[in-house]
C-alpha cells in the first residue's frame, strides 16, 4: 500500500470555477518580459561583446524595467486628481444652478422676449457646463495617454534603431566571394554564415519583446488611441521582423563553400 500523505486541494469558491494560477496565462507578465529580455541581452554580449547590437539591447533592458515600474501609474486610479475634479465639477453645478435660479424669477411684466431670452441663457448655461464636466472627467484619461504615447513613441523609435543594425547584413555577401564587389565605401562584412545568422535572430527577438513591451499598456489602461498606437508598433515589429527573417531563409538555402574556399577564410 502507498503511504505517501494525501495532498489536500482546496475546494473552488462555486462549480466550474477555474484555478487562479490559470489566469497567470491570460496576462503578459512584465516581469517575465523584462528576464526575458535580460536573457537576450547576455547571448548577445557572449556573442558579439563589442558590437552595437548589445548596446542597444542593454536599452532595452532598461525599457523593459522602466516600464514594468510604470505600468502601476496606468492602473491605480488618481484620486487627489478625481477628488479636485469633484469639487470643481461640484462648483460648477452650484453656479449653474444659482444663475438658472435668477433667471427663472422674471418679473410679473415679462414679456415673451424676456422669456425667449431667460431661456436662451440657460441653454447656454447647461451646455457650458456639459463641456466642463466632459473636460475635466476626462482630464485623469487624457494624462496617462499622453504619457503612453510617449513611451510608445520611444519604443517606435527603438524598432527602427534594431532596424537600422541589420540593414547592411547581407546574406548574400557572406564569404570572400561575396566581397569580389566592395568599393572602399562598403560595410565591413566579416561574419560567417552562423554568426550572421545569430546576429539577425536576435535582432528578430529584440523587435519581439518590444511589441510586448508595448503590449503591455493596454493591458494596463484601456484607451482607444493608446491602442491604435500599440497595434501600428506591432504592426510595424512585424513588419521589419519578417525582413529579417526573408534574409534569414535566404542564408539558410546558401550552400556551404566548398573546402578550398573554407580553408582560405
């Protein structure tokens, strides 16, 4: 008889109800984004120590972690601000109200002028303040946008910097043949086939976390413009990523150089 003890599982709060540890999978955890990231940034500094590339990926390490520490900022309410928008939307209604009071009292003499007039001012009164209380409810959403846009639009600017480092890799001047065709005003090319093709993988990765970096403002803060700003960086990683992996596919179908040619690299 097996007499290991019994593991005891704790009932779920009502049938069908899932795990907790399951919505673990439902989220993007910017934690684990930004090991991620620091994992890449150390196959890349093993690889290629002296190159740009790790340069740029120590960024994005920073990015990563800066905007993990950001993300709380996004998804706690403001309240000192929510509470100084009550009082003035509060204010307004109390002036509103008294001046649609005053109005409302027209003499016994009135004529119907007067009263097309009290009428016409107190329209304009409710839409006056119709206008204030939509600027000032939406004052606390308008501020963290501007504040995502921003970091969005930084990370934009780090997509075309990855791009840039890849952009005079070559796939099909790989080798002493391939550099028949220089000028003294060609890229140096001396990598081999494996190296460049590491090289422009991590550059695929790096464009990868950053469209999950991105990702993870929305998550935290439900807006429409924040969220077309999100989908045209992925859109845009995607993009660059598949540019990167057409070179790739196409240093995969390079045959090897023969013996001679690999003895004399």
């Amino acid at each position: 008889m097996d007499a290991r003890p019994i593991q005891s599982v704790a009932p779920l709060p009502f049938p069908g109800a899932v795990p907790h540890h399951s919505f673990m999978y439902r989220r993007l955890d910017p934690d684990r984004i930004t090991d991620t990231a620091r994992m890449l940034t150390r196959r890349i500094a093993e690889r290629f120590p002296e190159s740009g590339l790790r340069r740029v990926a120590d960024e994005l390490v920073t990015v990563c972690e800066r905007t993990a520490a950001s993300l709380p900022w996004f998804r706690q309410p403001h309240w000192p601000l929510r509470l100084a928008m009550g009082a003035a939307i509060t204010l307004l209604l109390a002036v509103v109200v008294a001046t649609l009071s005053i109005v409302a009292r027209l003499p016994a003499g009135a004529t119907a002028t007067d009263v097309i007039q009290a009428i016409d001012a107190g329209v304009n009164e409710l839409v006056f303040l119709g206008v204030a209380i939509f600027f000032l409810s939406t004052l606390e959403g308008r501020r963290k946008r501007t504040r995502a846009l921003k970091a969005l639009h930084e990370l934009r600017s780090m997509a075309h910097i990855i791009d840039m480092h890849q952009l005079t890799k070559d796939p099909e001047r790989v080798g002493p043949s391939g550099r028949e065709g220089d000028t003294p005003s060609s890229p140096t090319r001396n990598l081999t086939p494996f190296l460049l093709s590491r090289y422009l993988d991590y550059c695929s990765e790096m464009l990868a976390i950053l469209s999950k970096v991105a990702a993870l403002y929305v998550q935290e803060f439900d807006d429409a413009v924040t969220l077309a700003a999100v989908n045209e960086i992925e859109n845009l990683t995607a993009g660059l990523s598949r540019k990167i992996w057409q070179k790739i596919m196409i240093l995969d179908d390079t045959p090897p150089p023969s013996p001679a040619v690999a003895t004399a690299e």
